[in-house]
C-alpha cells in the first residue's frame, strides 16, 4: 500500500496542485490525509486536490512523489480511478 503524490502543476485559485493517491484503498488515502490535516472538501472521488505549499510536507509524511502519468497508471490499475465519464456532470463548487 503506497500514498503517492505527483508534482504540483495544475493551475486553481492563484496557485498550482498536485494530487494525492492511494495505489490500493481509499480508506488507506482518507487515513492519511486526515492524518496531515487535508480537508476531506479536497477529495476528489478518487484523489485528493493539495496546494503546492504542503507537496514538501506530504512527502516528509510517507506520500511517494511520482509524476502524472506514473500517478494515473498506477491509479488505474489499483481500480480506485473514477474516469472522466463516470464523474458527475454538474459538481457543487469547494466550500470556502
């Protein structure tokens, strides 16, 4: 079981975002973002959306960091990656 992180690089809300997998369990992922003080709002049915200024944190924190594609790969074949037409179509926006 491996929390991975790719490097911040998707632009929101004035700043740039990585996102936050488990390879294995979601219940593995929630643990260890709550763990580190990520907001569940941050979570993205299958990852969660961290801001820039936490990446170093995170990977002192145990997150392996990888890049992109390696992060959706490994998604994918983990069985945890909710495609882009399975998600909602209207999405509420974050709470503030």
């Amino acid at each position: 079981m491996t929390v991975l992180i790719d490097s911040p690089m998707w632009p929101a809300h004035g700043t740039v975002w990585s996102h936050l997998v488990s390879d294995s369990s979601l219940a593995e992922l929630h643990a260890f973002a709550a763990r580190n003080g990520i907001p569940r709002r941050g979570f993205d049915l299958d990852h969660y959306d961290v801001p820039a200024h936490r990446h170093d944190a995170l990977v002192a924190a145990g997150a392996h960091p990888v890049g992109n594609r390696e992060l959706v790969l490994r998604l994918r074949a983990s069985g945890l990656r909710v495609s882009g037409r399975d998600r909602p179509i209207h999405r509420l926006p974050p709470e503030s």
